[in-house]
C-alpha cells in the first residue's frame, strides 16, 4: 500500500504559485474598491476570501522552498513538514474568515443597504474567471501535496463564491431584492467553515503524530508477526515523517533458538513494510524471547 501523487518540476509548480499569487492580489484590490464603490458586502466579503488565497499561497511558497531544504543537525528529519503547518495556517485562517463573515451577513440581513447590481455581475465574472485559472494552476499539484491542496480548495472555494456574487448580483438587476446580497455572503461563509474543518483534520493528526490515515495498524502488527522466527511484536508507533513517508518503530521479540536467523528476519519484516504497506523507515528494537518486556515501560501499540 503506497501513497500515488503527481511529480511537477518544483521550479514550475513554483511559477505556477507565484502566477497564482500576482493574480490574487490584482483581483482583491479590484474587489475591495468594487465592493466600497456598489455597497455590496458580498463583494466585499468575496474579496477578503481572495486575500486570504494570497496570503495562503504566499505561505505555501514559502513553505515549498523551504521544505526542499535537506535535513541537517538541528532538522535531522528534514524541513518537510513545514507544508503540514502551512496548510494547518491557511485552514484556520478560513476559518477565522467565515465566522467573520457570517457574522456580517446576518448583521446586514437584517438591515439590507442598496446594491450595484452591475458591479457584482461585472467583478464577480472577472473573480470567477481568475478563480478558475488559479484553481487550474494548482489543480494537479494538490494531488501530491496537503499544502497545494489547502491552497486548491481556497481556490474552488472561491471560484463558487465568485459564482454566487454573479448570480447574486443578476437577481438584483432583475428583481431589486437587496436581500439577496447578505444570503450570498452567509451562504459563502458556511461553505468555507464547512470546507475548512473537514479538510483540517488531516494535518492536525500528521502533527500530532497520529498513525498514517490509509495503513491499517492491525495487519502491520499481524503481518511482522506472521515473519517465521517472530514470537510477538509491542511497542508499535506508527506516525508520517512528513505527507508521504510514513514511519513505524517496534520492538520485536525473536524466538528461542532464533538469533542466528536475525538478519534474515529483519530484512524479511523491512521488505514486508515497504513493499506491503510503503513504510520505508522502521526503527527495529529486537529481543530475546527470554528477556522480553524487561526494563521497558509499557506504552505505544499494541
């Protein structure tokens, strides 16, 4: 079992942010003075969803290039998760601007203001064309990485909202129903909170250290154990060094009469996880069966 994700030259999926970062940028000072200009907070709020997509990907650029840094004697696993905490930054962050806006919008429900309805239509059209092409830029890049992917899934997201400004802006055109403005702007908040706490999850557990998300602990320990030569395995940790690389310390008790077999059966169990389960770094403490459990303290898994 092994993690599939696309390669990109990172110079190129280093242009590809940076396209991404200069049209974000442009699109957001459009928006905000749009937004001022036609008393539209679904503009306004459109528009602080695309400066968060700035900052995000000025984060993840970041990130990207420090992450190719190799590991020395203060990282000695390297700097690769600070795409883990770059994608855990942009996720709160979204967070943090959804309940703003909800907040907001139901505040303006309340008290609905006149809204240019062909300003919407006009800058929610070029948002959305922006959007699409930023969402393009990064599309096959977030396959392979938490951190694009946080930064793709801003960018869908703002796509939809930019979207719903459009729409928004039509109805006003047609109907004068003011109303609709503050809806819109609700509408996008909800989804960006529902995006953002479920896609959060994911870096939260690889920072906690939890156990990989698509390796089923149980047969690992039951596979290790299978190996001829294994009386019993304990102490299992299994964690992700960085988004694709996942890792297990263990100790493993050999069987009487079994020592001379050792090299033989550590190979066997470190073929096993890579092949098998694509954990390529394992720790292995091995042990006499006759002097198993002694001077350790109980912890990990099993």
């Amino acid at each position: 079992m092994s993690n599939e994700h696309v390669h990109i030259d990172p110079r190129q999926g280093d242009r590809r942010v940076a396209i991404a970062i200069w049209a974000n940028g442009l699109l957001t000072v459009a928006q905000i003075v749009g937004g001022i200009l036609s008393g539209s907070l679904a503009l306004i709020a459109d528009a602080i969803h695309n400066f968060s997509d700035m900052a995000s990907l000025v984060i993840a650029f970041g990130a990207r290039k420090i992450a190719r840094r190799p590991a020395d004697t203060k990282m000695t696993f390297g700097y690769g998760r600070i795409e883990l905490v770059a994608a855990l930054i942009n996720y709160t962050s979204l967070i943090i601007i959804g309940l703003y806006l909800t907040y907001e919008g139901v505040l303006r429900l309340f008290e609905p203001s006149s809204v240019a309805g062909w300003t919407l239509v006009v800058l929610g059209g070029v948002a959305l064309a922006i959007d699409a092409m930023t969402a393009l830029l990064t599309y096959s890049m977030q396959k392979g990485s938490v951190n694009i992917r946080a930064l793709f899934l801003h960018n869908l997201s703002d796509a939809l909202a930019s979207l719903a400004v459009v729409a928004g802006g039509i109805l006003i055109l047609l109907y004068n129903i003011f109303w609709v403005d503050p809806v819109i702007t609700i509408v996008i908040a909800i989804y960006i909170l529902w995006l953002s706490f479920s896609e959060i999850g994911g870096p939260i557990r690889t920072l906690m250290l939890g156990s990989p998300p698509d390796i089923d602990t149980d047969e690992v320990i039951n596979s290790i154990e299978d190996v001829d030569g294994v009386e019993e395995v304990y102490h299992a940790h299994f964690w992700q060094m960085q988004e694709h690389q996942s890792a297990l310390d263990i100790h493993v008790v050999i069987r009487k009469g079994r020592w001379k077999d050792f090299d033989d059966i550590k190979q066997l169990i470190k073929s096993r996880l890579n092949e098998n389960f694509g954990i390529a770094h394992s720790t292995l403490e091995f042990e006499y069966a006759s002097t198993r459990h002694k001077n350790t303290t109980q912890c990990g898994y099993p």
